[in-house]
C-alpha cells in the first residue's frame, strides 16, 4: 500500500487519500488512543499543537490546509472532503491563516 502522503505529493487529490493521510497523521499524534473519521479532532485528544503538526505533515505535499480548517470541518470525513475539492479546482477561500481576533 502507498503511503498516502506520498500519494497526494504525486498528485492525488480523492477525498479517500486525504482521509487516509488525515487519519495517518492524526493516530500518529494520538496514539495509543485511535480515530474514526466521524470523531471531532479536539474530542478524540488532539491538541492544537498536534493539529498544527499535522497541518505542516499536509502542507509539505502541497495540502492546502490552515490551522482554522479543523476548527471549522471537525472530524477527518468533513475536513478530507473540503481538501479534496479545494485540490480539484473549486475555488479556496484566502488562507492567511488569520485569527478572527487579529484581522
């Protein structure tokens, strides 16, 4: 099986490869605790340390994805779908990664 971060970084953009980079990434800051694709982030244990880890993990394929996109799409099946459609072409909101309370 191909490393699904590999795979994005080739040039995958399905909403199945992100969920399985998102969920990869996300165990790996969990563990030994697990992850479904319908657990919010924050509920399942991840801080917003380790999402920012996991956002420089997707970042580095080209994902993109900010810090505020799991505080908006809140679980893996919701947050995979969003990237997904930003990678295929559908128009992607500015990503200054601005806070609400800075702008």
């Amino acid at each position: 099986m191909t490393d699904p971060l590999t795979a994005i970084a080739a040039g995958a953009t399905d909403p199945g490869t992100l969920t399985d980079a998102l969920m990869a990434s996300c165990r790996r800051r969990l563990a030994p605790r697990d992850l479904t694709e319908d657990d919010g982030f924050f509920e399942a244990g991840l801080t917003s340390m380790k999402v920012a880890s996991v956002v420089v993990d997707l970042k580095r394929v080209g994902v993109p994805v900010a810090l505020l996109d799991f505080f908006q799409f809140q679980n893996v099946r919701l947050l995979a779908v969003e990237l997904s459609a930003r990678m295929s072409g559908a128009p992607v909101p500015a990503d200054d990664d601005a806070l609400p309370w800075d702008t």
